[in-house]
C-alpha cells in the first residue's frame, strides 16, 4: 500500500434514477480503476486517496431516443 494519498481524478458525473453521483478514477498512471467516494485506498493497487470537492462546471444532458 501506498502511503502517500493522493487526489483522486474527477472524470465527470453519472446519473441514476434522478441522483447525481460523481465518477473517480485512481490517480496512479498504471492503474486508472474505478473507484467510490466511500473508499480509503485503490482496491487494484493499494494507492491511498483523497476526495477533493468536485469542479464545478456546466452540465449538459445527453438523451438517447428511439426511432420506433
């Protein structure tokens, strides 16, 4: 495990059933997992992390609709 922590990589927000959630990425540059704000360390590679404030930014929304 990694001592050090480090700032997680904010890459955007999901969308679930009206909830908003933000999406992070390690920020080890050989790993890039997955990982939640409920997190301590990278399950993949044992990186400690730390959960800045999102950016805030502009959202845009992104519909997909059915030619049937």
């Amino acid at each position: 495990m990694k001592l050090l922590r480090r700032k997680a990589h904010f890459t955007g927000y999901v969308v679930y059933h009206g909830e908003y959630f933000s999406e992070w990425h390690c920020p080890n540059k050989k790993c890039g997992f997955h990982v939640s704000e409920e997190y301590i360390c990278c399950p993949y590679c044992g990186q400690r992390l730390r959960f800045p404030d999102p950016p805030d930014a502009g959202m845009i929304r992104i519909s997909v609709e059915s030619e049937n």
